[in-house]
C-alpha cells in the first residue's frame, strides 16, 4: 500500500490528476491535463494495486500508442525528468 501511495504522490509530482478508481480499489486511473510537450501528447496513466506497478500511455501519432510501465518509484520520477530534460533542449 506505501508503494501506491508513493507512485500517486510521484505521479502528482509530474502533473498527473485523478481520473477515477475502479470499483474494488484495485486500479486507479489519473491524466495529464495538458500535452507534455517532451512527448507532445497527452498522458494517462495506470496505477495497478494487484501487480504494484504503474504503467504510463502516450499515444505520439494518430493510432500508435506508446506505453511505459514502472515497478519502482524512483524509476518513474527519473522517467519524468528525462521528459522535462527535453523539453529544455528543444
């Protein structure tokens, strides 16, 4: 339960909101409310209770979606700054 607690304070962190929850609370959905523009698209993101992991999708062309999925925390935060890395070498 920690880790899913530190997954969602991280995914706050990156500019994630929550979306909804499934009805066991096992699952819990969460977006970015503008494109990130490292990936120039707009993100949403699964925080998975029965598998603790976390998986982000971007979809970067009309009908290719891209996904990430994380097992640790500190994996996901290093994901974020590489995306905002790019966005100041644009």
């Amino acid at each position: 339960m920690e880790r899913l607690q530190a997954f969602q304070a991280a995914a706050r962190e990156g500019g994630f909101a929550e979306v909804n929850e499934s009805p066991e609370g096992t699952v819990l959905w969460l977006r970015k409310n503008t494109p990130d523009p490292g990936r120039d698209t707009h993100q949403r993101m699964c925080i998975d209770g029965l598998t603790n992991s976390v998986t982000v999708y971007w979809m970067p062309v009309a009908g290719k979606v891209n996904a990430k999925t994380f097992r640790g925390v500190a994996a996901l935060q290093e994901w974020f700054k590489l995306g905002q890395e790019t966005n100041v070498n644009r």
